[in-house]
C-alpha cells in the first residue's frame, strides 16, 4: 500500500485550480513523503495551472478548454517545466484512466466532471470524490463501476465525508435508522420567500462559514446543495430518501450525523474547512495532519440545530421530490440547476427565477428509466436546452 513508509501515492488532482483543488495541494504539500502530483488540470486558467506545475512538477497538465493549448505549452516551457501539455475533454479522462497515477481527486464543477470521474471510478483507482454533480447525474451508473473494478470511493463533501467515518467501517448498513444531513442554511437563512426577491450573486456567494467556488455557494444560497446532497448520500450510502433527513445547523461544526436504532447517534466535527474531509481522503485509513486547527468547544459555547424552511428554499423539496420519482429526474434537476445558477450568476435571472426555472424544466421533460449513461447524458443535453429556452421565454416575458 502507498504511504509514508512505502511508495508515496501519485494523485491525479482534477479542477486543481478551484476551491477544492487549492485545499487539495495544501494538504499535499505538507506531506511530500506521502503524495506525489501526477497530473494536473483546470478548465480555462492557464496562469494559475503554469504556477501549480512550478510549485508540484507534475508529469501532465490539462488545460480543458482546447483553445487554450497553446498557451499551456507555452506557459510551461517558458517555465522550464518538462510538464507534458495536454488539453480538452479526452485528456481529462486519459489523465484519470492514468495507470501512472492511484488515486485521483474529482474537483471539477458540474457534470463537465463526470468522464473523468467515471474513468477513474472503472479504473480501480482511490476516488476522492468532490464532484457531487456527477453522482447526482450518475450515481448507479459510478457507484456500480467501482464496484466492479475494486475502486474506492472516499467522499469529500463534508457531509458524506462525516457519515462515511461514522458509518459502520464494514460498509454493513444494520442498525442504522437515518442519516442526518446537516446543513448551513447558507447566506439567508431565516429569511422569507419574499426577502430574497432582489438578493445578488455577489450576496449569494457571501456564504457565512465556508469559502467555496461560485456555484456551490449558490447552491448552498438555495439550499439545492442541500438536495443535491441527499441524492449523492442516497447513492453512495445505498439508503432510501426516507431515511435521509436534512437539519439546519447554522455553526457548521457538525457536518453529518448517523443515527442508530439502539438510540445512538453517531457525529463528526470539526472545523469548516475541507482540508480535514480532503487529510482523510488522502491518508485513509490512516490520520495525518491537515493544517486545520484543533475545535475549540468551549469557545464555540453552543451548537445550534433546527428544521429547513421549504417554504422560503423550494430546491431542497424539488430534490427530494425528483429523487422520488427516480429514473432521468435527478439528471433533469441537475442539469437545470447548473443553467440556473449560471444564470444568476450572469444576472439573467433573478434568484428566485432558479426554483422557478427548475420546476419548468421538470415539468416540460418527462422522466424516464434512467437505463445507461448514454440515456442519462443524452437527458441531461435535452434539460439543458429546454431550460435554456424556458429562460429565454422568462426574459421576454
Ligand atoms: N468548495 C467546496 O468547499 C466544496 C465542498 C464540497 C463539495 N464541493 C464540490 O467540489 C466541486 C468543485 O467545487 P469548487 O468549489 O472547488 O469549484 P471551483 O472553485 O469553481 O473550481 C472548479 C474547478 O473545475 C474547473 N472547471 C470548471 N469548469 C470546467 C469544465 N467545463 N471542464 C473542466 N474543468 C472545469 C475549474 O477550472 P478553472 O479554474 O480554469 O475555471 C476549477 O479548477 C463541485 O462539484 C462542488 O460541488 C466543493
């Protein structure tokens, strides 16, 4: 096994210059003994991949936007980097399909990532899995591939990273009553409906505990992060949406908790920081340091939880309800959701425009049996046309 007394282990690190990415190579670069960067990748940076090649000299980079190949190339010779320079789609699954590399972090946004972390998923590799948008697309699909292939799934959205530790470690699921899945409330919470009428990206992406990239700040905003969530644990956990329970916690100390039958309810904390989730990912089953400070109970004094507000946060019920209905529904919601928020982002549409865009689209496509990834793609191109022209319709309404 790879680790400090053996060979290090060669990480494959993809959406290297985001939020996860960036906490990633903090964790990495504490541990040169442990982990070695083999391949890189970010989406249109090109500048920032060039220096995250300087400082971790990894084999490969990909740059995904195919245009910007040339700069790539440019930019790491100009370094003097023997970085091979790869770009597009493909090379983000050569890269994670990789036999040069055992483990590979899932930390590009949206369903661009799911090739890649499918790839790795069917390779047998150590899955380090950030990218919730392609199990929420995909889940039975990725969950089976590693299953077949020996590959590991380790979660790194806290809130699957804290069940996971507090699960049974024999991946046996008797005794366990529900999951609760603890959430923020994101930058609005205890707000009406009708507060959010006028609220900004820039307030969206205000998020009070966690630093994050821009579309999960806005998901966190609307709570569909919270949905996307429970379909990711309804996936990687194997239980049912009824044994999958939302509770607000506003410190975001507690980051999930696994209730038994017996009446025991088991918790993970910590502090909001994703090195802690990312430190485990790495090193399991062992512990090293993350640079994330020690909690400090007595300091934070208190633990506050309470119930979500659906009223005022509609994407948490349209989640749980396009879970319910199954097949295609969860890639429908997905892949309008990332239209939505884009949207919003580009202030087309309002932030209640969201839940209201991905109810049209639900309405508009009709869910089918999910079938294989070629049906679930092929839902998730036709959802995001639809959603498109619905958000054309609302701009010249
Ligand atoms: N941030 C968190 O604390 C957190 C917590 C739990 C789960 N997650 C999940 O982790 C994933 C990453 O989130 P993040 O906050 O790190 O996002 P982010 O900061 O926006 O970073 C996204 C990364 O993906 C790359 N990327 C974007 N679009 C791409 C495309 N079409 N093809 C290939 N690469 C692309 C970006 O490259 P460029 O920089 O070149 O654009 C960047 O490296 C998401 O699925 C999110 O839900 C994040």
């Amino acid at each position: 096994m790879a680790g400090a007394l053996n060979t290090p282990r060669r990480v494959a690190l993809l959406g290297a210059t985001g939020s996860i990415g960036t906490s990633t190579l903090d964790v990495i670069a504490r541990h040169p003994d442990r982990f070695q960067v083999q391949a890189l990748s970010a989406h249109s940076d090109v500048e920032k991949l060039v220096e995250l090649c300087r400082q971790f000299r990894p084999a490969c980079a990909v740059i995904a936007d195919a245009a910007r190949h040339a700069q790539l190339r440019d930019g790491l010779r100009a370094a003097g980097l023997a970085t091979a320079a790869l770009a597009g789609a493909q090379a983000l699954v050569d890269i994670a399909s990789d036999p040069e590399s055992d483990t590979v972090v899932a930390a590009i946004v949206g369903a661009a990532g799911m090739a890649s972390t499918l790839a790795a998923a069917r390779k047998g590799k150590r899955l380090l899995l950030a990218n919730k948008e392609s199990v929420v697309l995909a889940g039975q699909v990725l969950v089976q591939a590693a299953r077949e292939s020996g590959a590991q799934i380790l979660p790194i959205d806290s809130e699957h990273n804290a069940i996971f530790q507090c699960l049974p470690a024999d991946g046996g699921r008797g005794g366990v009553r529900r999951l609760l899945l603890t959430a923020s409330g994101g930058p609005f919470r205890g707000r009406s409906r009708q507060s959010l009428e006028k609220v900004t990206p820039d307030q969206a992406c205000a998020h009070p505990k966690w630093v994050m990239g821009r579309k999960i700040s806005v998901d966190s905003a609307t709570l569909m992060n919270k949905g996307l969530e429970v379909i990711e644990a309804h996936h990687l956990f194997g239980l049912p949406a009824a044994a999958i329970e939302v509770l607000v916690h506003p410190q975001s100390i507690v980051h999930s908790l696994v209730d038994y039958v017996d009446g025991s309810v088991l918790a993970q904390l910590g502090n909001p920081d994703m090195r802690t989730a990312l430190a485990h990912g790495l090193a399991w089953p062992e512990r090293i340091d993350s640079g994330v400070a020690p909690l400090d109970l007595p300091a934070l004094a208190r633990l506050d939880f309470e119930a979500p507000d659906l009223g005022a946060f509609p994407c948490l019920a349209l989640a749980y309800a396009a879970l319910a209905t199954g097949g295609t529904a969860p890639a429908i919601l997905n892949a309008a959701n990332e239209v939505a928020v884009a949207s919003f982002l580009e202030g087309r549409l309002p932030f209640l425009g969201i839940p209201a865009l991905l109810e049209a689209t639900l309405a508009a496509i009709p869910a089918e049996p999910a079938g294989d990834l070629d049906v679930l793609m092929d839902c998730d191109q036709r959802a995001r046309r639809q959603a498109r022209e619905l958000l054309n319709e609302m701009e010249r309404a």
